[in-house]
C-alpha cells in the first residue's frame, strides 16, 4: 500500500458506469458507489519484473552476505547459524552472474559502472580479492560478511561488462567481455593460471592475474575444487591447475600453471558448455554429445572406463538420454539435462530416485511428474540443471527451483535439515531466473512475477 | 406387506445429484426435493382396503317373529383405519441428506442421497474426494466479501495485466498448493515408498488439511473479467473466493468473484445433475440407476483386487469427461 498513489480516473469512471456495464448485482446502493470514489493505481503499464537475489544455507562463514547473521545488531538477536529457507539478499545493482564457492560467494552486474563484482564470504586465499580493513591499511579480512566490491584490474573500467564469475575451492575467476579472464585466489597448485611461487603467502595478497595464452575470446569459466577450465568462442577447452586426479584433461596427472588446450576426444570438438566442481569435469558439445575425464571413483564415468580417473577427455556414449544440452558435475554425481526438458542423473549418493538408488553407472531418468508436470500441466520442462558438491538444483521453465541431495548445513533451503531424496519445491517469492550451488549454501536470482 | 408407495421409496434409495442454483439457501433446496419425492411416493395408488371379519347382529325384522336367540351373521368389513383419510399419507417424512454443502452465493452439483444410501453419502462426505469449480472474477474491485455483492472497499486500475502475468501468478500458486499437498500428507519423506507415491501423484492429505487446489487454470481472460477453473480438496466457497482476491492483489491489482460454480463433486458432475424442472421422482429414480450403471462399468473397467481392503471400502479410479481427469474416493459397496 505504501506505492499507492490516488488517481481519479474518468474514463475509468465512464467504464464502469451503470450504462454499458452489465452490472452483476441488483443493488442500486452498491451500482451509486461503483461511479464515485478514487480509482487506486499501484502499477503502471510498463511497469517491468525486479531482479531480487535470495541466499540460503550456512552463514557463519559470511557466504550469505547478511552480516546480521553472523554478528548480530542487536543484543536481543541471536546469531543464525543456517538459513533454511530463501533470504532476501539487498543488492545495489542487478546481479546477471553469481558463483558459490567453498565458503564464499561472488556476484557480478553487467554494469558499466565502477563497481561490477561483490564477494562475501573466506577470504583467507584472497578469493574475494584485498579487502582492507578499517583499523590496518594493510590488512585485508579474513572474513568478508557484506557483498564487498572486488578490485578489478580493468584496463578500461567504464567499457568494459562482467560476463560470468566462477568459484572453485580457495579461487575465483572473473569473464569478462573485451579484457578476457581474471583469477585471483590461491595459486598453490596453478589454478589461477600463473607461474607457482614456492611459500607465496595468499591471505591479504593484491594478486588479481589477467590471463594469457588463449588463441580465442573466452566464452565460459568454471572452477573445479583446485583446478579451473576455460570455453573460447571457437569451442575449444583450456585448463590449469591441479591434475592429479587427471581433471584438467591434459593427458598427464601433474599440476599445470598456465591454460593449456585440452585434447583427448574432444581434439576438433567443438564444445557448447563445460562444467565442473569437484574433481570430475564434463563437456557437451554443440551436435549433443557428452565428454568427460577427471576423477571417476564414483561411477561418473564408469561407462566408459574400469579405471579411478581419466587423464583425458573421453566420449560417454548413452542411448535412450537424447540430444544432451546441458550438464551438471558435482563431487560424486553428474546430471544431464536434454532438449526434450529431461534430467538423468548418475553417479553416487543422493541421485533423487528415492532412498534405494544410491548409485548407479548409466543415467536414470528422473520423472517429470517430480518437477511438477501433471494433467493440468503436461507441458513443464526442466530448462536448467545445477550442481552443489551433494546436491542438485533444476530450474523449470514456469521458473519454480527443485533441489535434492544431502543436505548439508541446509543448503536446499527447503526449511528442514534432513536430506531430501527426490526433487522437492522450494518456495521463492518469484520466477527463479538461475541458481548457483555451493557446498553448504545456494544463490538464487529471481524475477519477480509481476 | 409392502404396499406401491414402499416399492416406490426403495426405488429412490441411492445417490444422486441436483445443480443448485445461486440465491438460494441449501436447505430450501433439500426441503423443495423433499417435498416432491414424498408427493411421488404418496401418489402411488394405495393398496385396496384391508377387509376384517365383523359379527353383524341380525336385522329386526327376523329378530320380530320372536326368538330369543341372538343370531349374529359374519360378514367382511373394510378396515378403515389405515385409510389414507383416515391416517393420513403413508410417508410424511424420508430422509434426504446432503453431500458437500453450497453457501447461497454459489451454485452447481449438491450430492443428495435417500434413505439407507445416506451411509454412503456419509462415507462419501469424509473422504477425500477432490471438487472442480468454475470461478468468476473481475478485476478492478475489492469487497470486504469478497463477492461482487459485498461492499466496496477499493477501485484499482488493471490495464497492466495481461493473459501472461496471470498465468504466471496462477502457476505461482498452483507450486504452492503442489507443495502443501506433499507437505500435508504426512508421510515420511525419507522413505522409498514416499517417491513411489510422489511420482504416481497419489500422495494427497489422507486427515485434516487446510483447503488446497490440486490444480489451477485460466479458462478465459477478458480484461476485467476472467474465469479459473479450479481442482481442489477441503474447500469452502468463500475460501475460493478469497483466492480470486489474493490473484488481484498479486497482479498489484484487486479481483472480486461474481460466481462459484461446482461442475463436479467427486464422481458426480454437471452433465448428469437434476435441473429445477426434474427434481421429481421419476427422474430422481432414473438419475439413480444411471450413476449405479455408470459406477458398475467403471468398476468393471479398473478392478484393482490386490488393494481390496478388509472393511467394505475399496478405493477406486474413475476416469472423467470432465477437464480433470483423476478422481479418488473412497467408496461403500452398497451403493
């Protein structure tokens, strides 16, 4: 009611008079008061739906970005530890990308402004960039528990746009659309994409790297738990970072310190997405076909090898699953989402077919009538599928989010701290737009519906 | 003995349904068909005069030659007793019972059942059977009612909705009923059993539940009217009024209800409900017999002899014409 503003509306007046309107009742008293009286007026005709960010999950380590949370600001409050349904997040511009990492969260704007990219949550590695703290100019925290603007090295600060962040571990990276790729964070293992440095101290370090070495624009970043994989315009998949469980693809199980083309089956592929956030890293390319290499102790590629780990990128040929367009690697499962709005999941732990399916090797269809299709509604699909490092997330096309999985520290935000073993609603006020799972905690981006 | 007017009220014992119509009170509606099945039943032709054996003393002009004998001579009396004028009509009251009530505002199928099928109108009354209703709105006004005939509270503009935003905010509230009916069901949510009945659908509130709408759909938007059609379980009229309300004020406008029609009621549904001109008993008994034929091809269609419970019940799908298509109710095998 506070929007509300009065406005005598004659031609509502007109319409809604006693002669050409089929007044429903016979009450003359009631037909006199319909013509007076202010017509109220709380939306206008072009009114467009606000961008709202929701968190949910494990608070204490600032992740949600609610300092409140954590220290509270009152004396009466008490700190809250999990947040187990969907909290609204205030943010200054609209966020388009968000990435949840192991304890932290970054959010960028596609803005033209200075300011593009926040990061709350551990900052021990510098994963959120230096943020000085108030007492010691040369101090940064160690804890971020505010959406706190991450320094950005850009060359052309007021042109350039944050196309995409990705959180891995103890790294991020930052896309952008004209000055390529930024990674900060912990290098130990050359995730970050530049030369290692023996003992270099991360914490309260100014590093923010501009990557180098790719023969394209990138297209996609993500972050795997130390290692990081990178999409160019031409298709093409890059990696760094730690191998030994053969995740950057690179036909050796060392570290790699700098972005190296990815070879094995996917040599002359031409790649739509890639993902990643374990130690298990998959690929789709454009004709539908899937990819995958990295750590397969837990059935994630058992279809293909009896081996623990690919060193290479492998062809994961499955029947009956269709034309592949979107995948979702977690720690121990993968989903796939294909373009009939269906999602297969495999792998080991909560595969959400009940408490009986806790491992499989080839894709099990999970049922639509879960993500809420019904005689009412036969058309629903899934058009997004995410994953948590023990969790899952859909977002359908009517724009209402599903997660299941283990529930750790109430990163479903369902409300409960009990694991969920089949997809289950959680309740956002709005269309969820995209979602972005970390291990104990969740992003949504919503629209409101109006 | 049973006479024409017994035969007459077993023929009437079952289940049937009527459409009410709007503006009147239920119960004037049951009284009115009341009145015409026991004006059906006492028009049936009353049996003949039961005939009793009387001693006649005999005429006085025998009695006059002198003999002092009382000579009596049998003869068969008509009983008069249970004469209708003497006694009245031989029904002057039957049970009629009501299923599912319907507030004056609203109109649409009401449930009645007669004599011994009240039990199964009982049993049909508490369970958990789901009703579609047609619903009326217009947007623009709010009443403190909730209905076109309450009083004004509120004039807003609605030129900014559009058939997209509505369907929005009705699959919005559909995802929340989809989950209060998971919510509600108390069952287990850890259990294999729990998924297995999430994915066939079948996991529904078995106890007491607040109302929920199993489904939700626009069938018709003019600015400023539109009509829903709703699924729902455990509702009452002004509750369903209440939720055109709440869609007004999520589209940041206000919606009133100027109607309430129920088109099903369970198994029962609008193209077989008596209109005012039928609630007589010739067709309250062929609308009998039509639902138990079409309830024995529905059985023989989807027997399921493996769910057979020990009581006399036994839970059953029948499949509908209607926009819905599923419907579970629990069910006595008298009726």
């Amino acid at each position: 009611m506070s929007l509300a503003y009065l406005r005598l509306c004659t031609q509502h007046r007109l319409a809604l008079g006693a002669r050409g309107y089929a007044t429903p009742t016979n009450d003359p008293r009631s037909r006199e008061l319909k013509d007076e009286g202010p017509v109220f007026q709380y939306v206008g005709k072009q009114r467009k739906p606000n961008h709202k960010v929701f968190v949910w999950g494990f608070s204490y380590t600032g992740a949600l970005g609610i300092p409140s949370f954590v220290v509270p600001d009152s004396g009466r409050k008490k700190p809250r530890k999990y947040q187990l349904t969907p909290y609204r997040l205030e943010t200054e511009q609209q966020i388009s990308s968000a990435a949840c990492g192991y304890g932290f969260t970054l959010l960028s704007s596609s803005t033209k402004d200075l300011t593009k990219v926040w990061g709350m949550g551990l900052n021990r590695d510098s994963q959120l960039g230096f943020q000085r703290t108030q007492q010691d100019r040369h101090k940064s925290y160690d804890y971020v528990l505010e959406p706190s603007s991450v320094p950005l090295p850009l060359a052309r600060p007021q042109q350039t746009r944050v196309v995409q962040v990705a959180c891995g571990r103890a790294h991020s990276l930052v896309l952008t659309d004209s000055e390529g790729v930024f990674s900060l964070g912990n290098n130990a293992y050359g995730q970050c994409g530049r030369k290692m440095v023996e003992d270099e101290v991360y914490s309260a370090s100014h590093i923010i790297h501009k990557m180098e070495g790719f023969d394209n624009p990138v297209t996609q970043v993500v972050c795997g738990q130390d290692h990081s994989l990178f999409l160019t315009e031409t298709g093409k998949v890059y990696a760094c970072g730690w191998g030994a469980d053969g995740q950057t693809g690179l036909g050796h199980h060392n570290m790699c310190a700098r972005p190296v083309a990815v070879g094995g089956d996917l040599a002359g592929v031409k790649v739509q997405q890639v993902t990643t956030y374990g130690d298990c890293s998959m690929a789709v390319s454009q004709d539908g076909q899937l990819y995958g290499w990295g750590n397969s102790e837990y059935l994630q590629l058992s279809s293909v090898t009896e081996a623990t780990q690919i060193n290479s990128p492998r062809l994961l040929p499955f029947e009956g699953v269709g034309k592949v367009t979107q995948v979702a690697c977690g720690g121990t499962q993968v989903a796939i989402l294909n373009e009939r709005g269906e999602v297969f999941v495999w792998g080991y732990g909560i595969l959400g077919k009940g408490p009986n399916l806790s491992e499989s090797q080839t894709p099990e269809l999970v049922p639509p009538t879960l993500f809420g299709r019904s005689e009412f509604n036969p058309a629903v699909t899934v058009s997004r599928i995410h994953c948590g490092l023990n969790h899952f997330a859909a977002v359908t096309d009517r724009g209402e989010l599903f997660v299941w999985g283990k529930n750790v520290r109430g990163c479903l935000g369902i409300g409960k701290k009990e694991d969920q073993y089949f997809p289950w609603r959680v309740t956002v006020p709005g269309h969820v737009v995209d979602v972005a799972c970390g291990v104990d905690h969740m992003v949504a981006l919503v629209k409101s519906v109006i | 003995m049973t006479t024409p007017s017994v035969r007459v009220f077993h023929k009437l014992e079952g289940l049937f349904s009527i459409y009410k119509p709007p503006g009147v009170h239920w119960k004037l509606v049951r009284d009115t068909v009341e009145t015409n099945l026991l004006k059906g039943i006492n028009a049936a032709p009353p049996p003949g005069p039961r005939q009793r054996v009387q001693f006649l003393a005999e005429p006085t002009s025998v009695m006059a030659e002198g003999s002092s004998e009382l000579t009596l001579s049998a003869a068969s009396v008509p009983a008069l007793a249970h004469h209708p004028l003497v006694s009245g009509p031989e029904f002057q009251h039957i049970g009629v019972g009501v299923g599912h009530r319907l507030d004056v505002f609203s109109s649409g199928v009401l449930v009645l059942g007669v004599g011994q099928a009240n039990k199964a109108l009982t049993d049909l009354y508490r369970s958990h059977v789901t009703r579609d209703y047609t619903l009326e709105g217009e947007l623009g006004m709010a009443t403190d009612n909730f209905s076109h005939t309450g009083r004004l509270i509120e004039r807003t503009t609605y030129d900014h909705i559009t058939r997209d935003k509505l369907e929005r905010v009705l699959a919005m509230m559909q995802g929340s009923n989809q989950k209060a009916l998971l919510t509600y069901s108390k069952v287990d949510m850890s259990t294999q059993e729990a998924y297995e009945l999430a994915v066939k659908g079948e996991l529904r509130p078995d106890g007491k539940s607040p109302p929920i709408m199993t489904g939700l759909r626009l069938l018709h938007f003019q600015p400023p009217h539109f009509t829903l059609e709703v699924q729902c379980l455990n509702e009452t009229q002004r509750y369903l009024c209440r939720i055109l309300h709440e869609v007004g004020l999520e589209l940041r406008s206000t919606a009133v209800c100027k109607g309430v029609r129920r088109t099903r009621d369970g198994p029962f549904t609008i193209q077989h409900a008596l209109t005012h001109q039928h609630w007589t008993s010739p067709d309250v008994i062929q609308a009998i017999r039509q639902y138990r034929s079409s309830r024995k091809a529905g059985k023989a269609k989807h027997t399921q002899p493996g769910k057979d419970t020990g009581t006399a019940s036994q839970r059953q799908e029948m499949a509908e014409e209607a926009p819905v298509n599923r419907v579970y109710f629990v069910f006595v095998k008298l009726f």
